[in-house]
C-alpha cells in the first residue's frame, strides 16, 4: 500500500526545503501521526508539507492543489490550502506541497460534545461545498456510484471483518443495504465532493467540528457519498438535526446515503482489526469509530415536525 523504497525522514523534508523553498527551511519539523497516502509533516505552527508516498498519490496531490483554492474560499470552515508546490527531484521523485495547517484534533482520537453545533457546522460545510461542478471537475473511478453498483465491496467487507468484529445483527445491516440499493439514482447535476469524510478526516476542537481535511478523494458525483459522513461523524441525536439543517436531501438520497454509510462503518471497523493485527495500511483508533457509526446507522430514524 505504500512505497517502502522511499524513506521520508525530517531530514528529507528539510533537504527538500532547503532546495526548494530555502525561506521555509528554518522553520521546525515535526512528523505527523497516521496519514495513508500521504506522510505529513508540521512546518512551523501555521504550515505543514505534504509528502505522497503512495503510488497514486502524486495525481492525488495535484488535484487537490488545482481545486482547493478554487472551493476554499466559499467553505465555513478551515480546509487545507497549498502554499508552496515542491517538484520532483534527485532528493525525493514526486511532487509534494507545503499546505495550511488546519488545528485541532482527529476525530477518530476525540469526540463532539456539542451535537447540534457539530450538526450545523456539518450542514453548513456540506451545503457550501455541494453546488454543481463544471465539467472539468474531477471524477472518480472507485466512488460516486449507485449503491448497488458497490454490492461486492459491501459483501467483501462484511466477510472479511473477524467474527464477533460486530455487535449488531447482520441482516439489519444487509436490510439497510438493501434499501439503499432499492433507492432512486441521483437525477441532480454532479455536486462538488470530499468523497472521503470520515472520522480521521476531520479535526475538533471545543466539543465540535473544526476543520476538514484530506481532500485526496475530491471529485464530482452523487451527495449521498458525503452525506453518509451525518452517521459517520455526529452523535446519534445529532443525525436528524443535521438533514433537517442540510434540507436538500430527499428520501431516495437519505437511503442511498445510510447505505453508503453502513459500507464506510464496515471498511473502518476492518481497518480497525487490521491495526490491532499489525497490519500494512491498518489503523486501530479507526475500529471503535466505526462501531459506534454502524450503531448509528442502524438506530436512525428521521425526526419528524409535530403535528399542527
């Protein structure tokens, strides 16, 4: 999963640095826990590079580069944005970036203690990111689908996760999936998505969300592949606050997106096992995540007004 003939070191980073960009070569280094794609470094207390080691990662890269200046401005809350543009070299052979460091916590470490902020901050983000894209917005190859263009995907992780990997009954979770399934396609224009939010792609801070991050996954498509992130992030009572706020998801899209979000939960809690097993790529804070996401999406339903 990632290249292990590239050793990135601080010393590297701060080769690179040097070379490169020498007015930021002073500033301290400090590695970054977790990343996948991409190893990450804090430069300074406002700044941090990113270093893809991952094979895809460079075009990743580069597409986050061209399209986050261009949607970060309208966002309400903190994204990261490139600074600086590292190129290939004899020192390291892909491009890299010096991007803005977003503060806070991953919440995949933490949690929210203010659900409803947490659900309007959500809401809010989404609803500025999700407006229509122009055609030369990116797509995405492995995402964005119908639901049951997935169904291997959802089988595989099903399987795969170790007996007793999940408290809740499995055919209430092949009923979610299947209604998901069962739903209408998207019939809107493709909208402007993350396409990867998760709880180790965010950031808290104060009891709510703060910050988004890792837009590697960045492309055009269906909501409900972002809109599945109302389980995967907000405490339970938060979820139905949250569609409410959001107010342009219609049925067919509610289902698509708790499908979809029951297939997330089901990858975290196999990355989950995978790092308690010492795993390549696993990540073990990630397993309890998506439990408590897969109870989530399990036990919701929607909030409905009050009768006059």
């Amino acid at each position: 999963m990632t290249d292990s003939e590239i050793e990135i070191t601080a010393e590297l980073v701060h080769g690179l640095l040097q070379d490169q960009h020498p007015d930021l070569a002073g500033l301290a280094i400090r590695e970054v826990a977790g990343g996948w794609g991409n190893q990450m470094w804090r430069l300074g207390d406002e700044l941090a590079v990113r270093m893809p080691r991952m094979e895809q990662a460079p075009d990743l890269l580069r597409k986050e580069c061209r399209w986050l200046p261009v949607l970060a401005p309208r966002l309400p809350l903190p994204v990261p944005t490139p600074v600086r543009i590292g190129e290939p070299s004899a020192r390291f052979p892909r491009p890299w970036a010096v991007m803005t460091w977003v503060p806070g916590e991953p919440l995949d470490c933490t949690s929210i203690s203010r659900d409803d902020h947490a659900a309007d901050a959500l809401a809010g983000f989404l609803g500025a990111l999700h407006v229509e894209a122009p055609a030369e917005a990116p797509a995405s190859s492995d995402r964005g689908a119908h639901p049951k263009k997935c169904t291997d995907g959802f089988e595989n992780f099903l399987h795969a996760i170790a007996p007793g990997g999940i408290a809740a009954d499995v055919r209430a979770v092949r009923d979610v999936w299947d209604d998901a399934v069962a739903a209408p396609e998207w019939e809107g224009p493709p909208v402007w998505l993350h396409g990867d939010l998760h709880p180790a792609n965010v950031v808290v801070s104060d009891g709510t969300l703060s910050g988004v991050v890792d837009f590697d996954a960045l492309f055009a498509g269906d909501p409900a592949w972002d809109l599945a992130a109302a389980w995967l992030l907000l405490p339970a009572d938060a979820c139905s606050r949250f569609f409410e706020v959001y107010a342009h998801a219609d049925e067919a899209t509610i289902r698509r997106a708790r499908g979809l979000a029951a297939l997330k939960s089901l990858f975290l809690i196999l990355m989950g096992q995978n790092g308690e097993r010492g795993l390549p790529g696993g990540k073990p804070t990630w397993g309890p995540a998506g439990r408590a996401a897969l109870d989530r999406v399990l036990t919701f339903s929607v909030r409905r007004p009050s009768p006059a």
